[in-house]
C-alpha cells in the first residue's frame, strides 16, 4: 500500500514575550537567549549572568539531556518535571 506524502505546512514561528524590570524581551527557546522586543539588536544568552537573571524571574527550564528549553513558570514540583522530547527530568537555568 502506497502511503500519501505528508503535506508540510510552514508557518511563522511564534516567540514567546518575557519581562525584566521596564524591558520586554522575545526568548528565543532554540537560540538560548533573549532579544529586546524594542530598541538594539542584542541578544542576551540565557547562561549569562543577566541571562541567568531573566530565565529565574520567568522560569526557563533546561533539559540537560537533550537541550530542549520551555518556559513553565514556577511549578510545586521542580524536581519531577520531566522533558516534554526525552522524558529526561529537566532542570531550572535559575
């Protein structure tokens, strides 16, 4: 039985918006890091000290198997959070 090819439909990707103090930032959760949503093109890497700072205040978390990044808030129980890919249990970047 010949299977039907899979229609591919591409779309925009769609960023996440987070805040540190007065700045909003788009966090890019492929990248690591976040850029301003106003203003300079910078980017701020989610393992530097501000970074670090943005992703507590927010809370990203990191799973250390396979690099996959979500945005969760702050759950009860951070030790049994597990990979949405791997299954892998996940860690904060706070």
């Amino acid at each position: 039985m010949i299977k039907p090819k899979e229609e591919v439909i591409s779309c925009p990707l769609h960023l996440s918006i987070v805040r540190d103090e007065q700045t909003s930032y788009f966090a890019d959760l492929r990248l690591g890091e976040f850029r301003p949503v106003e203003g300079l093109l910078e980017s701020i890497a989610f393992d530097s000290d501000k970074g670090k700072r943005i992703c507590s205040i927010n809370g990203v978390f990191k799973c250390p198997n396979c690099g996959l990044s979500v945005i969760i808030g702050r759950p009860a129980d951070i030790d049994k959070l597990r990979c949405m890919r791997c299954f892998d249990l996940v860690e904060p970047l706070f």
